[in-house]
C-alpha cells in the first residue's frame, strides 16, 4: 500500500527513522521512501501478514495506482487471489453495519437500507424486505405473502404470491400492509389489480393516511373478454361477450351514447 503526502505536511525520510517493525508480523516488511521529481514523498508497505491483527497487505504498486491482490490496472484495483472468489471492498459502521462491494453486487448488512443520494438529496432506497421507493421511502408493504412493492410519489406497483394467487397491481395513494390495503395519504384512492386472468379496476373514496381501505370494483373484464361496470361477475353466456352494467344490487342502470346532436344523449336504461 503506498501513501503520498506533500513535503510540507510531513518529511518521511527523517520520520523513517522512527519507525519499527511491530511484533507478531510473520514475514518480511518492507518500508521504502521515494523522492520523485514531482516533489512527493512515499512509502511502500509491502508482504505482511500477521494473523493475530487481521493486517493483510500483498500486491503492487505502480506509479499512482493501487493494487491489492494483484498488479494494478487502474487506479485502485482490489483482486482476490482465490480461485472462485471475487475480490470485494468492505465499508463498515461496527462489526454488523456494513456494505460489500464486488464486480457484480452490493450487499448491504443487517436491516440497513440501500440508498442512493445525489447532491446529498435521497433518489432511491431498497429496503431489507426488497421493497423499492424512487423519490420516496417504501411503505411498510406486507410481509409475510411475498410481496415486492415499488413505491413512487402519487402511486406505487406491487406484485403479490399466495399460494396458487398470483396478482400484479398499480395503485394510487394505497399500499397493501399486514393488514391489508392502507391509504399512502389522506385523499381518495384508486387500483388496478391484474390476477386470475382478469382486471379488476377498484376505487375508494377519501380516507385518512394509514387507515385501512374498503374497495369498490368499479369495472372488471374476465378472462374470457366479458366486461361489467358496477358489478363483480358479469354474464358470461355461450357464444356471446357481454357488457354488462350494474347488477341485482343497483336500483336502474343506464347505457348513455352521447354526441354533439341537440337533441341529446341515446339512453337504454332498465328499471
């Protein structure tokens, strides 16, 4: 490992002579100043190992770069001599906060969080469950069902496994927790959720930020192409595709072509 300082700071040639080596190391240290026409001062710290310290440090040096474990072919270049093994960069807090870094992966430690800043602002966070906020910090998306929630200002997208129930959904001011679907916000909310082959298209109306949401299916189209508007089970007859509004339940329902005509809007409507 080779540290560079300016002259003024610190005169290595006369501090050389201060230096011993410690004990425990194994092997041979070797301590080398260097005087370069660019007026720098180095030292090279080269073949220790001392295993009741945990120092480790082999490779080369040339000129300005750095090699651990190997000869460098850039500035800092970190190898791990084992077969099989990638060499990784380790920044840690303590014993059990920490980040590895690889040639292919970032492995954060613990229930730490992995967050990206730019001009020290927050952009992105991945928390320990897998959860993914953009601008945002993921909510507490449910657990224990396999889900997965990307988290976006006004919205999010989730996906969710129990079992043989496979769903994909985009909501609106909502996040599905432990205990079901809660507002993001207070205000209204909206989904659109994709699972057994079928869209449901759901909508709630304003609620308080944490509260539990009742949904309302506004629209749903089946998966053998029937759509109904106001109802959950639209009829699926032989040989035909049904548009079907509003059910049992509704008191009249009402099918409106509307033009620029002045005599007003064609309506079919039941009663």
């Amino acid at each position: 490992m080779t540290v560079k300082v300016s002259k003024p700071a610190l005169n290595l040639r006369e501090e050389l002579a201060n230096l011993r080596k410690p004990s425990g190391i194994a092997g041979e240290a070797v301590l080398r100043a260097d005087t370069t026409a660019d007026a720098r001062e180095a030292v090279e710290l080269s073949n220790v190992a001392d295993s009741a310290t945990g120092v480790d440090v082999s490779g080369t040096v040339t000129a300005d770069d750095l090699g651990i474990g190997c000869t460098p072919s850039r500035k800092a270049h970190i190898t791990e001599p084992s077969s099989g093994t990638d060499g990784q960069l380790r920044l840690a807090y303590d014993a059990t906060n920490y980040a590895d870094y690889s040639y292919y992966s970032i492995d954060v430690a613990a229930s730490n969080p992995f967050v990206i800043k730019t001009g020290g602002s927050e952009r992105m966070r991945i928390d320990s469950s897998g959860n993914l906020g953009l601008g945002v910090t993921p909510e507490s998306w449910n657990t224990g069902d396999y889900v997965t929630g990307f988290d976006m200002e006004g919205g999010a997208i989730f996906s969710y496994k129990n079992g043989a129930n496979l769903q994909f959904n985009l909501l609106s001011n909502s996040y599905y927790s432990n205990a079901g679907y809660r507002y993001s916000n207070s205000g209204s909310a909206s989904a659109h959720e994709i699972s057994n082959g079928g869209h449901y298209f759901k909508v709630a109306p304003s609620g308080t930020a944490g509260s539990l949401i009742s949904w309302n299916t506004a629209m749903k189209i089946d998966n053998s192409g029937n759509v109904g508007i106001g109802c959950t089970s639209p009829r699926n007859d032989a040989n035909f595709k049904t548009l079907q509004i509003g059910d049992s339940s509704a008191a009249a329902s009402q099918l409106v072509l509307d033009d620029n005509d002045s005599n007003g809007p064609w309506r079919i409507i039941s009663n």
